[in-house]
C-alpha cells in the first residue's frame, strides 16, 4: 500500500505492511479516490449475512407466493444505543395479511456502529432473504416494493447510479454486498422512503407507517436480547472482499482505516522515543487539565496546539523533508536544525526574557513565594541552556520541590508542549492569597501561550528575511 505522507519513511517499515487475517484468497487493486479492481475472486462458500428468521413456515410460504405475485411489500427499520446495532425487517403480504420478521445484528467493531449502519444491515437483511429465497425456490417474475425510514441508506443501496461503490465511502462492506446481490438477482426492486415513529403523532397509520412501527420495536427488542454479542468480522462472498485486521472487519473508508490501524501503535511509539526526549517517566502526566485546557482555547490556537504538541508543523526540519526548503537548519542562529523545540530554545529569540518576565509576574500575583519563583524560572532557563543537573535550595516549598522533581523526570521537553505533572496542582494550590488559586489548566496555558509567542516572533523574522525565499525559489 503506498502512502503519500513522508512521515512514513521514517516510521518502521513492519507497520506500513497490512496484515490481513486472510492475506491474498482475493486480490485487489486499490486505485485513487476509493476506486478498485478485483483480479481473482475465488469462493469456497457462500456466506450471506446471518439473519435471525421467525420460524413461521406457513407465513413464510405464503410470503413466497406473495413474492411471484407482486404483493409483498417489506419494511425495515435500525437500532443503536451505547455502539451496538441491530436492524430488523417485516414482510407483509398485502393479499393474505400474514407477516414474517426478520432481525440481525450490524457486524463490525464498536467504533464502527452508527444509526446509519443499522439502516443499512436491516435493508440488507431484507435483500438477502429475498434473493437467497428466489435461488433457492427457484421463484421468477419477483417483485417486491421495499421501504425504510432511513433515506440516505435507502438511496446509498438502491440508486447506484448516483453515485459508484467505492473503497473510501462510509460502511462501503455492507453498501458493496447489497448492492452486488441486488445485481446478479432478476429480482424487480422498488424503494420507497417512509416517516419513523408515526405512530407518536397519529393514529391513523398507513400500511408503511405500521409495518415501520413493527420493524423499530422489533429491531429494539432484538437490541435488549442479543445486547453486546459484537460479530467483529463478516466474511461476506458478494460485493468487496472482505478485509479484516487482527480478527476485525473494516468497514468504511478501506485505505484510511488501514493506515490507521496499522501505524498507530508503531507511530505512538516512534513519538515516545524519538520526539522526545529518551527513558522519561510517562506516569504522573496531568491529561485532564491538559484535556480541560485544549478545550477552551479557540479554533486557531487548538491546531497550533495539536501541531507543535507533535513536534509536526511548518519548521525547517519538515519544511525540509516535505521537500519545500534545502536545508532543516534554524535560519536564525545558523547552527541548529529547527525542530518545534528548537523554536524554544532558540539563542537568537528575543522573545524569552518577556516570557520569563510575564511568568514571574503571573506567579507573583497568585501570591507565590519568591523562592519558588526564582526555582521555576531557573528551572526553564536552564532546560533552554541544555543543562540538565539543577539544584534546588533549601528554601524553595515542598510541594514545589516535588513538582519539580516529578517534572525532571516527564521531562522540560514535554513540559514546553504541556505536559505537566500532576503534583504542579498541589503547588498551585498551596499558594495563600486573597485571591482564587490559578487552576493547572491556566498554567498549561500560560505554557503554551509563550510557545506561541516564540513561534510568532519566529515567524516575523523569517518572513522579514529575504534570503529565505531567494533559497525557496532555488529549490523550485
Ligand atoms: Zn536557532
């Protein structure tokens, strides 16, 4: 599989790889834009999807009779709650008045489960039972009028000639095996929308809205008894192979699901120990203030935030192996490749000294002793300075020293992305003041207002620098 993104060179080739649990029982070729082309197709059985039928087999000989006549009419309807799903189906043969139901469950993982999907099992259902009963019976001159209350499954299935099936829709598995059956069978479909849950507003239902009323307490009833029992994998024979990873279907969005899977384990890793820095602590780490503080900051300084907290963003260093400048060397001070770090460390930055300024100034008005200021601060300063033994005065509070002591040991380096331990709470909160204790999460975003600062007054000289683009146009 071929990616674009140039981070993957650098990531261990052992993660690219897909491994399906199936590898190469059938081969396909993934074009652009969720187009593919299915070389060999060999299937051992067949394998439809599982419905759970009444036993009525009087009602369901009459239903196929129905079927050659006309007058079967089948509604179908989805249930969802907490990621699981379920669907459930009614045929109703308008001549006699008999019934059948059907019900299934949506396969997949948890994370895949959607009202949309159900929609989309519970249609399926039906056009499963239909064509495997038509093959089997050999019944001919079927027609059968179909509704759901879903529209966008309804037309997502029936009206293909919207849109192709394609690899990057959504829950593509499900939409590629009904639309597949529906192809190879004689069978003379008819879709129609209809409105959920009349039953609510009126009384006066029409066949539609009562058949819909049944398919949704069915697929409800259907949700309590089977609650939870997922069916990961489908090892469907029509429509796209099925492509499972570690025992679980994909679903939707074939390439990016894959890429996902695959690489985030490795690429989580690949951050922990080459990004940072080496054998820190990952304990302690205050996630929800830092959760609490991303939330409340705005749209612009939520992506700055996700880009630098990753070290990923437009500094030399990926400027340079995204192909768009020669060298990854800070233009500044001439001497370091400029990583999201660099930006912070930066001798030439004359933006520091007011941002140590503004600290002291924050700490000082939370009523903090100066002793504790003064550590903080040296603290930074020499994390920026690359020196790593600092000694703490006897002066400075307890709860400070064990903030500091726990930071040394998560590491400045992810302090600087706001990374915080969780002991910096005692320490805020130790404070005595007539005012209210500042919170963690202001102290993150103290942090990460100064880095935006430093990234800013980068920037500005940068972008003031006409050498600069002379060498971006040497480049092009
Ligand atoms: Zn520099």
């Amino acid at each position: 599989m071929y990616n674009k993104h140039s981070l993957v060179r650098k990531i261990p080739s052992s993660s690219i790889r897909c491994s399906g649990d199936q590898p190469s029982i059938q081969k396909f070729r993934l074009l652009s834009k969720g187009n593919y082309q299915i070389h060999t197709q060999t299937i051992k059985s067949k394998t439809f999807l599982p419905i759970e039928m009444e036993t009525n087999e009087e009602a369901k000989k009459d239903i196929l009779i129905g079927l050659t006549k006309g007058t079967v009419l089948a509604v179908s309807d989805g249930s969802l709650k907490s990621s699981f799903g379920t669907g459930a189906f009614v045929l109703y043969n308008q001549e006699t008045g008999k019934i059948l139901r059907g019900c299934v469950i949506s396969y997949g993982r948890p994370s895949d489960q959607s009202a949309y999907r159900s929609e989309l099992i519970g249609l399926s259902a039906i056009i499963t039972f239909i064509t495997t009963n038509v093959d089997k019976h050999n019944l001919t001159n079927v027609n059968i009028q179909i509704a759901c209350d879903g529209k966008s499954a309804l037309e997502n299935i029936f009206d293909e000639w919207k849109s192709k099936t394609k690899t990057n829709m959504k829950h593509y598995d499900i939409i590629s095996y009904a639309r597949a059956l529906i192809h190879k069978s004689q069978v003379k479909w008819s879709a129609r929308h209809v409105y959920g849950h009349r039953d609510a507003i009126t009384t006066e239902l029409t066949i539609w809205e009562k058949l819909n009323v049944i398919a949704d307490e069915l697929a409800t009833k259907f949700w309590i008894q089977q609650k939870f029992r997922y069916q990961n994998t489908l090892n469907l024979s029509d429509g796209f192979p099925t492509v499972s990873q570690q025992g679980e279907a994909v679903c939707s969005k074939l390439r990016k699901t894959i890429q996902q899977r695959s690489n985030f384990s490795d690429w989580y890793k690949w951050w922990e120990t080459k990004q940072t820095e080496k054998g820190r602590q990952s304990t302690n780490l205050d996630l929800r203030s830092m959760k609490l503080a991303f939330l409340k900051l705005n749209d612009a300084m939520k992506r700055w935030v996700m880009k630098h907290s990753h070290g990923t963003c437009g500094v030399n260093v990926w400027l340079h192996r995204w192909k768009q400048l020669a060298s990854p060397i800070c233009e500044r001070c001439e001497c370091h490749d400029e990583t999201a770090l660099h930006i912070w460390k930066c001798e030439k930055s004359k933006e520091w000294h007011s941002i140590i300024n503004s600290w002291e100034g924050w700490l000082r008005r939370y009523n903090c002793p100066e002793p504790d200021i003064e550590a903080y601060t040296a603290t930074w300063q020499s994390w920026r300075r690359n020196v790593t033994s600092i000694r703490l005065s006897n002066e400075i509070s307890v709860p400070m020293r064990i903030a500091l002591t726990d930071q040394n040991k998560i590491g400045w380096d992810k302090m600087a992305f706001g990374y915080i331990s969780i002991h910096w709470s005692t320490v805020l909160a130790s404070w005595r003041g007539n005012k209210y204790a500042p919170s963690p999460q202001q102290l993150i975003k103290q942090i990460w207002k100064a880095g935006h600062k430093l990234w800013d007054e980068r920037n500005g000289w940068i972008h003031n620098d006409t050498r600069i683009k002379q060498i971006k146009r040497e480049v092009r």
